[in-house]
C-alpha cells in the first residue's frame, strides 16, 4: 500500500502507534517467561502484565484488580452479559439493552434469549439516542441487567451512560457498558459513572489487535468464561498474551493523557467535513447527533446510491472508508443501527461513515470531499431514480 | 496505463484460471466474486447454495492473492432474487421448464456486473465461459463462437448477449484445448483450486430438489391432478405439474406397461399429458424473445444448426421469421423433447458462430 492512502476508517481499527510497537518488542523473544512461571522470567513477565493492569485501571477510574484481559472486545462483551445474566440467574431473567448495540452484543442477548432469558431492546430516537426514563422504565424486578454501549460504533453517538449508571445504581441492577469507541474520545470514570462492567479493546486507540480488557467492579456477580488455569484471578483461563498486553497499557495511556486536545482537533475536522458535504452535494444527510458525538465520526447518507459502490470507487481513489455495512464474509443487509434511527432501507444502504484519527489532516478532508463530489456525481448519473427526481426539479 | 478488467470469480477452477491468463496478457484485472444468493433456511438448518457460499468466496479471495489482483465481494442479491429467482419460479408455475443459468448470463453477469465494472473504470467483464468472443470488421459486429474445446462449449447459455454486451466481455478459456488444459495450467500456476471438482446442478437449489425449493419460497403446496393421454382419458395421479419436464419419462410414480413420456404440461386444467413412444418428438417449435449475433433482424429463413437443450445434439433446422420477434424452426428430423422454457439456439452451418436464439413458447 502507498503512502498516499488516506485511512478514515478509525472506527474499524487503528494504525499501531510506534511507541506502542517498541513497547512490546521485547516481550516476544527477549521477556518470553509465563507469568504464572515462579522464575525470574516468569516474574519479569508478570510484572509487565501488572504494570498494564494499572494503566488500564487508571485509564477508566478503576483499581488495578478489577480490570481482566481478554482477547478482544467482543470477548469482553460475551463474556460481561452471559457470565452476569449466569450467576444472577436465580434474581431474575431480564437484560435491557438497546437496538443499537455492537453485534457482539446483540448476537450475545439473542442467545440469551434461547436460554429463556427475556431482553428489551430499547429504541433510540433519531440522533440514535435512548433516553435514559425508557431505561429507567423498563426495569422491573426480575431485571438481572442493563448493557447499553458509551458511545455508538456507527453514528458515534454518545449514550447517557452517567444518568443511565444512576439509575441502575439506585435500583440495584448491574449496568455493563461497550466503551469499545469511546475509550481515548471520551473521559471515563467508572465510579463517577456508576459502571459496574465495561469492556474496550486496544486496537481502537492505536494499540494491538486482539487485546482488550473486561472491567469488573468489586463485588460484581460474575462466572468466569473461559475456564483452565488460575490466570486472571481465575476468572479468565489461558497464557496471558504479555507482549498484547503491555501494547494494550502503552496505547490506553497515551490515548487517555490528552483527550481534549485531540477531540478538539478530531471535531475540527469532523465538522468541517460534514458541513462541506452536506453543502456541497445535495440530497444528503448526516446520521447521528449533531453534537453529543464522538470527536471522529461521520456518518453520511447519500441518496440515489449504494454504499458498496461508494466505498470501491473511494478504495480507487486511495481513501479507505467504510459503509454501514461490512462486506465480504458478514452480512450485507442495511445497517440495524440506521434502520433503528428510522431510515429507509435504501437510503440505509447509501451510507458512508468516515472516521477519523490524529493521523489525519485538513488537506485530507478537502481531497476527501472533492471525491465524493466526484464519484457521488458519476454514481447518480447512472441512477434511473436520480435523473426521476433531478429531472423533476428542473 | 493497462487496460481494466473486472472478473467474475467463483473460486471454482474456471474462472481461477481465466484470470490468471489474462493477468499474464497483461491486463489489470480486479476479481470480483458477486454475492447472489445466501441460501435458505431448511428446518431451522441453514444450507447455502454452492454457487456463491462463503467457502467459495474465501476460495476466490485465496486465488486473487496467489495471483496478486485485486478482490472485491459485490452483492447482487437483488438483481439475482428478480431476476433469476422469481423468473425460475414463475416459469415452473406456468407448466415451463427455465433454464436460470441463461437468466444469470443475460441480467447478473453481463448487465449488472458489466455496470460495476464501467463504474470502477473497467474496460471488459470476463468469465470463465467456454465460449470465443470475435469482432468481424467486414459485417461490423462482434460474434460469438464456440470454443476450441468442443466438449465443453457454452455458448448455448450465451446466445442471449447483445452486441454493446460482446463488445465488452472477454473469455480467456475458450481457445483453450479443454478441461485437461486449464487443470494443467491451473496446477502449473499452483491455483488451489487445480483439484476442486466441476459445479453441477442449480447453484441456489439444495440437493437438486426445484419442487421443494419453490414450495419453499412460494408456500403453494404441490397440486396433484391428473395424466391424461393425448385424447385426455385419465391415466393416473400426478404431484402436482412444477414436478414434469417434458420428455421425462423416469419418475412419473405409476407404471403403465410401456413406455411413457410427458409431452405436454396443461396448467389451466393442471394436467400431464403423456404418450408413448416416438410421441415426445417434435417436428418443429415456435421461438420468442428472440437475439440475433450474427446479423441484426432475421430477414428471410436460413437453414441451421440448431440445438434445444444446453445437452442435446445439434439438428439440421430450417429457420422462418414469423415476426421481429418470434420465429418458427422446422427440423429435418423430429426432435425429441422440445420443452417451453428451454433456450432454442442457432448455428451456422458451417462454423463456429452463434447466430442467435430464443426462447422456446410452444
């Protein structure tokens, strides 16, 4: 690939940051000890894990002992919602969530559901928002759980999670939450926030793929889920991946140290982006709040087009984006997250989400809608229904 | 700059190679492999068709980086669903046998993949056809021919193409000797796929079993009702008419003593008309939807080589034009099952060029 590929796809996954790299080289071949390992390179090993614990920890507000890493952070998700709704099984059977939620949770609460759990998908307004009075009305006494996301993969919306932890504090249900987009974009504090679980994922915040962490507050009732040694406080078997996980504190803590500078660069970008867009090329419109949104999302709709052919003649033009839905081997049915917000199965597929990183530059952003202009013209020029309606106006 | 070439990829061995000979020719070529169909759920199993599974798509994907092309998964679903799926049941439904491969040919892979192709700035589509694309300057046309490998010719599932359509596909196979050579040059080039066996039957429907499957998508249950011999005395029960192709003789559930082939599929009184042997022959058939490759309109009628089923042997022809549209074939020789709903193509006498096709309606 050349250097002169623009990569505003952030949402899906994160250029490694160089310090990230050489923090965890040496735990390949130089520090290779098993931290349970009782010897010097054991312990060497060990320490490296719990120094990270403690970045992690610090990074959410949370003590070092309430953070377990996991592979990722679909494992996190898995493992929050079943291993709760398991071990309070004899409370009650009922999870609320949301229709907007990752799939790693979505798929988790259907499966739930087969096991004879009973779930709430709340709906969102709009801008994608769920209202923390419906949360708050959904619970009733056999409710075990409340899982909803900190901040929205596709639109970026950012959730109520403060008022929404209140709620669950002061009706005693345990409130999980997927900070998988919002760790390094929002400030989290876990107890200023009421969260009981939270789960994120390094490779979102320039840290390694298949690292990521579940936090649990003390005294959570949880099983564990992958059961075998004693690593984890035995709540998480399996040789802990040392190297992943040193990368994993290296990248939480540079993500973290400067969140309201980078925003502010982020949001810079974003709203000018979006209002070049939304001004320069007609029939279009943005998906997901205006400004309770993570600093690097954009979310577009163009009407008249598909967003596969969008995304391949952007991929021409060297700029990787990515649509609401995710091709090859998953799904290609529109987006839940843009039919939730009450679009129309065609416009859902005529969607862009652009998200952007520090990498990123103004020059990129003009070069980026200069594209569009172009490929989003040539597109609708072979549209029967766009030459209906532009016609229509003429 | 190279020119641009988009090519349908299956992840079978066909199409593997046609994109590694054109890779070799020079061209830049992107592998597409279009997402037609995703299968159904069967009793709360999901089966997939074998047409565009995900194993054939990670086949596929495997190919294109051995080969270092670009690859991309483009949904066709549908395209595919209208125009091939719906057609496919229509036609059954309406006492005809369709042929969906020629449906696919004609909406899926020379229309819409055509369209993605200009889009990503693409000159040509090509397959894996076994088949010879050749542009006559004398007659100004291009021309479909059939390809070196004798035995493994499809330009009977072709013969639909228009002239902007021939003008923009390229098929490297079909100057090849045949199967055994593009095997070989797949092994040569270390293809995964040197060994995976042909695809048969109907991509989208499982185990062969069409009645099932539309039974499946439409919720008509089968409706038996009656064969009659072609002086309408009962004979006996049928399943219902989507379950008989005409010809078919196997599987008609009753014996009758002799031989009896299907011969006629009456919708409107939902009856099978049988007879006996030498019955099931045609003498001549009326064709529709015509397409013309080698010239534009048939003026006057021409003799041919002309071939009924995707399988039947070539038969002397006389060709008649009845209108712009439609044409009536009277053979030499009787032809056995001539079914409506089957493709009727043309060829030249002597030669390899496709003059073109229809459907068959009566």
């Amino acid at each position: 690939m050349s250097n002169s590929r623009i990569y505003v796809d952030n949402s899906a996954t994160t250029p490694m940051k160089k310090e990230v790299l050489t923090s965890m080289l040496p735990y390949f071949s130089e520090i290779y000890g098993n931290p349970s390992s009782v010897y010097a390179e054991g312990r060497e090993a060990r320490k490296a894990v719990e120094l990270s614990r403690e970045k992690v920890a610090k990074a959410i507000g949370a003590q070092p002992n309430e953070i377990f890493f996991t592979g990722s952070g679909t494992e996190a998700d898995n493992w929050a919602i079943r291993m709760v709704a398991r071990a309070n099984k004899a409370k009650g059977n009922h999870i609320i969530t949301t229709a907007v939620e990752h799939h790693a949770v979505l798929h988790t609460c259907q499966e739930l559901e087969k096991d004879g759990f009973e779930v709430t998908y709340l709906p969102v307004d709009e801008f994608g928002m769920v209202s923390a009075e419906a949360v708050e009305n959904a619970i009733k006494d056999t409710t075990v759980l409340i899982t909803i996301m900190t901040a929205n993969n596709e639109i970026g919306t950012i959730m109520p999670i403060k008022e929404i932890g209140a709620i669950a504090k002061q009706h005693g249900v345990i409130f999980h939450t997927d900070a998988v987009q919002a760790i390094g974009m929002i400030d989290i504090d876990v107890n200023d926030m009421n969260i009981d679980l939270l789960s994120l994922t390094g490779h979102k915040f320039h840290g390694p793929k298949g690292s990521g962490a579940l936090y649990v507050r003390k005294g959570t009732k949880i099983g564990s889920f992958i059961t075998g040694g004693a690593q984890e406080r035995n709540k998480r078997a399996g040789t802990e991946n040392v190297a992943s996980i040193v990368g994993l504190g290296t990248a939480i803590e540079l993500a973290t140290s400067n969140i309201s500078e980078k925003t502010a660069k982020l949001s810079k970008m974003r709203d000018y982006l979006i209002n070049e867009i939304l001004e320069k090329i007609p029939y279009t419109r943005l998906n997901g709040h205006r400004t309770q949104r993570l600093a690097g999302n954009t979310n577009i709709s163009f009407e008249f087009i598909e967003g596969e052919s969008l995304l391949l003649m952007l991929d021409m033009k060297g700029i990787s984006a990515s649509s609401g839905s995710a091709c090859t081997s998953g799904s290609l049915d529109p987006s839940h997250v843009l039919l939730a917000i009450g679009l129309k199965h065609e416009i859902a597929h005529g969607s862009l989400r652009i998200s952007l990183s520090e990498d990123n530059t103004m020059e990129e952003m003009d070069y980026i809608v200069n594209s569009l202009i172009e490929i989003v013209g040539k597109l609708r020029a072979m549209s029967p229904l766009y030459e209906k309606v532009s016609k229509g106006n003429a | 700059m190279p020119e641009k070439v988009v090519i349908g990829m299956s992840g079978g061995v066909d199409s593997s190679v046609a994109a590694a000979i054109l890779k070799e020719k020079g061209y830049e070529v992107i592998g597409v492999t279009m997402r037609l169909w995703d299968g159904e759920h069967i009793n709360g199993q999901f089966e997939e068709g074998t047409c565009c599974s995900l194993s054939a798509v990670e086949d596929a994907r495997r190919v294109a980086y051995k080969l270092g092309i670009d690859y991309y998964v483009m949904d066709f679903r549908a395209e595919f669903e209208k125009n091939v799926i719906d057609y496919f049941v229509d036609e059954y439904q309406s006492g005809r046998t369709p042929n969906p491969c020629i449906a696919c040919n004609k909406f899926l892979k020379f229309d819409a993949l055509i369209k993605k192709a200009e889009m990503l700035g693409a000159s040509y589509v090509a397959t894996g056809h076994y088949a010879r694309i050749e542009y006559d300057k004398t007659i100004n046309r291009y021309l479909l021919k059939k390809s070196r490998a004798t035995v493994k010719d499809q330009t009977y599932a072709l013969y639909g193409l228009n002239q902007d359509q021939l003008s923009k596909t390229l098929m490297p196979l079909g100057e090849l000797s045949g199967k055994d050579e593009t095997r070989r040059i797949a092994d040569k080039l270390g293809l995964p796929t040197a060994n995976k066996p042909d695809s048969q039957e109907i991509c989208f429907v499982p185990d062969n079993d069409y009645a099932e499957f539309i039974y499946r998508r439409t919720g008509n249950p089968l409706k038996p009702g009656n064969f009659v011999d072609v002086n309408g005395n009962v004979l006996g029960r049928h399943q219902g008419i989507i379950k008989y192709t005409i010809g078919q003789r196997k599987g008609l559930g009753i014996a009758f003593g002799k031989p009896m082939f299907v011969i006629r599929i009456d919708v409107e009184k939902n009856e099978v008309v049988l007879g006996e042997k030498g019955t099931e022959f045609s003498q001549s058939l009326i064709a529709e939807n015509m397409n013309f490759i080698t010239f534009d309109k048939l003026e006057n009628e021409i003799r041919a080589k002309v071939k009924v089923r995707y399988t039947a042997k070539e038969a002397s022809a006389v060709i008649v034009p009845l209108s712009d549209d439609r044409v009536k074939v009277i053979f030499d020789e009787p032809q056995r099952a001539v079914t409506p709903g089957q493709a009727v193509v043309f060829y030249e006498i002597d030669g390899d060029n496709v003059i073109g096709g229809g459907i068959i309606s009566a």
